[in-house]
C-alpha cells in the first residue's frame, strides 16, 4: 500500500506536467524501501527526457603519474607508449522524442606534448537513418544506433568512464543490468552486482538517500559471496534525487579509503522544482602509492561544466540530419548489418564489399561496420578504447 501512496502522486505529476517528482512526505521517506526509491529515481529521471545540453570537461592528471602509464591506444588508432596527461572536451547533446544528435570535440595532450591531439565526434538519428563520424571516418546505418551517449542529470559521476547506463538502472542491481542493452560492457560472469538502501543522511545541507552498489564474486568463485568493491551515491531528496556526492571503493587497494570521489558543486534550476547540476567536480587518488606505502596522493581531477541546457528542445528535422562528411572521410552505409556501400568523399567511388558481407555482432564502443574492415576497427573503436582503457583502472567500479 504504501508504494501504491508514493506511485499514484507520481504518475499524477508527469500525466499533468507537474514541475518534479518530489518527496513531501517525511513520514513516508523514512519508511521508504530500495524498490520505492528506483520508482522514485526513474520517474524523475524522465523529467529529463527531452533535453538540449552541452558541457565542457576538464581533466588532468599528475604528470609524474601519468609518466608511468603503459602503452595505449591514442585517438587516431596507433598503439604507443604515449602517457597523457590532460584532455578538454566540448559535448553537446539533443534528445527530442524518438531523435538525438551527439557532437564532442576533445583535446588531449601527451605529457611531454606541447601541441594537442583534437579528435571529432558525431551522431545522429532523424528517425529513419542514423550518421555518425569519427574523425574521418563516417557511418550511415538505416534504423537508429547510438553514437556517443546521453548526458544524463543523474549520471555525471559516470560520464566521464562512459557510463551511460540510467541510475535507476544500477539500482536495480544484476537483474536490471542484464536486461538493459547497453550495461553489458559492465558485467562479467563472475560478478553479481547488488544495491542496498542505507537510508538517509544529510550532505552540503540536503537531505540525501545513501545507496550502495556493491559487487560480489558469485558462486564457484575462491570466496564466493565476498564483495571486492562499491560505490556510495547521495540522492539529493530536493534536487529531484541526483547524485550530489559519490564515493568509489575497490577493495585491492583500500575497504577505508576512497579511491575516487566527486561532488556537485554548483546546480541550476531549470524550471521551479527541476534541478540540473552545474559544476560537477571528481577527483582520484593514485593507488599504487595509496597500496606501497599508505599515502593518499592525488592522481586526477575531471570537472564538468554546464553551459546551457533546456528541457524543450525543438529542432527541424534537418538538425538530427545534417552530419558533414568533409573531403576524404571514408563512408560505409550499412543496413540489415550489412555493407551495403562504402566510398571516400571527394575520391573515386571504391569497390564495396562482397554482396552479402555480414557485419559481426554488436558490440559495445564499435559502430555497427566494425570488424568488417580494419580501418574502420583503428578510427571507430580505437578512440573509445582508448578512452576506456585510461579511465575505467578507476573508474569501472560501478
């Protein structure tokens, strides 16, 4: 019954375009359970459904830490034993009904560089064609896939590791992620992943709900059932449960000590009740030395930047259309996962592919041409793993 008493207001405000989802019950939020609170999230969560935002991150590592990073894969492909050190970038993201565009210029700089590397990527779907590009190398797949991701009010303490999976998802535990299409990437076999509500605390003077995720070895492993890792979130009750602090603990390193923490720092209320953080800072610790020696020293910083976001976008159709492809992208058009025709812009028309030549499987960071050719695998796949492989040692513990 008493979810039935928290459900009803809810879908009561959205049916009626009431400003947020809210609690104003204390009675009832004390008693609240971790299913009532994934309703809760979810449903404000939609609130931001529709939205027109673009960002700027900052990041930066220690250049002493970062000298002692292995090889990687840097954003134009090539493997190397090149440590970086600071990245910028500029996203912005339009999400209108079944349509959504992605845009992000980064810049990222080796630490013995003086000049940055800039990477450009972009996509979009009109609702029939998605078009995508990397750089100089482009897609135009009939149906919609995703390039990029959602900004999400409530996942910037996940953004920066490409964690686009909903909050409300997470919440949800092992069950939830493995019927959510794009949280495989962040499973494995061996692992269960499990939330717990820890009920209610209070942070930079908001009342907050404390969750934990936890992940457990499963079954058959040497401890079964022990937890290797967690993460805290503090659900801002009058910021329409966003995370306003995050916490990040791995158990090789530290049970005690958080190796990563973030918190929102400055916020902006869209329309009365409907908040949207501003200022989002993260900061990780390096854990060698937090492991050698008990030494809490400072590795990175990522800071998120709002500059202008609105829940009302309205966009010609022709926006979620318009992808340039410059002279000398190479073009694949795929349908049914299948390349159909490929061609450089501004070059003769080349030789497409063998009829019926099948695209592999999906797959998590690879457009839907990936594998079918190796310059596509190099541009299209080589950026995210790039990406992934310098954030998730801190970050793929959520």
């Amino acid at each position: 019954m008493q979810r039935l008493l928290i459900a009803a207001p809810l879908a009561l405000t959205l049916l009626l375009g009431g400003p947020a989802v809210r609690l104003h019950r204390p009675c009832l939020a004390a008693e609240l359970t971790l299913e009532d609170l994934i309703e809760l999230v979810r449903q404000n969560e939609l609130l931001y459904q529709n939205i027109d935002v673009t960002v700027r991150r900052k990041w930066e590592q220690d250049r002493s830490i970062a000298a002692r990073v292995g090889p990687i894969i840097t954003p134009n492909g090539t493997l190397q034993g090149k440590p970086l050190c600071r990245s910028n970038a500029t996203r912005r993201y339009v999400a209108q009904g079944e349509l959504y565009r992605h845009e992000e210029t980064s810049q990222t700089w080796g630490v013995h560089d003086e000049a940055p590397e800039t990477f450009v990527e972009m996509g979009a779907y009109d609702g029939d064609i998605s078009r995508g590009r990397m750089d100089l190398i482009g897609n135009i797949i009939t149906g919609k896939y995703e390039f990029g991701g959602p900004i999400r009010a409530h996942g910037f303490f996940g953004l920066f590791g490409g964690n686009h999976v909903p909050l409300s998802v997470w919440l949800g535990g092992e069950r939830a992620l493995r019927a959510y299409p794009r949280a495989k990437f962040w499973l494995r076999p061996d692992v269960d992943h499990v939330a717990q509500y820890k009920g209610k605390a209070e942070f930079q003077g908001l009342g907050c709900h404390v969750v934990w995720l936890l992940r457990y070895w499963k079954k058959g492993k040497p401890h079964t059932s022990e937890a290797i890792a967690h993460v805290v979130y503090w659900l801002a009750e009058d910021r329409n449960l966003i995370p306003v602090r995050y916490q990040s603990y791995k158990y090789q390193w530290s049970r005690t000590v958080p190796i990563t923490e973030g918190m929102v720092r400055e916020w902006t209320e869209l329309q009365p009740g409907i908040w949207f953080p501003k200022h989002v800072v993260i900061d990780a610790l390096d854990e060698s030395s937090l492991v050698k020696r008990g030494e809490r020293v400072h590795s990175w910083r990522c800071e998120w930047f709002v500059d202008a976001v609105s829940l009302n976008p309205d966009h010609d159709v022709s926006f979620f259309r318009d992808i340039p492809f410059p002279e000398g992208t190479i073009v694949y058009e795929v349908e049914g996962g299948q390349i159909k025709k490929g061609y450089q812009v501004g070059a003769p028309a080349v030789v497409p592919p063998a009829p019926g030549a099948g695209v592999p499987k999906r797959r998590r960071f690879l457009p839907l041409g990936a594998g079918a050719l190796l310059i596509v695998i190099i541009s299209f796949g080589g950026y995210r793993l790039w990406k992934r492989d310098r954030v998730q040692k801190s970050r793929r513990d959520c």
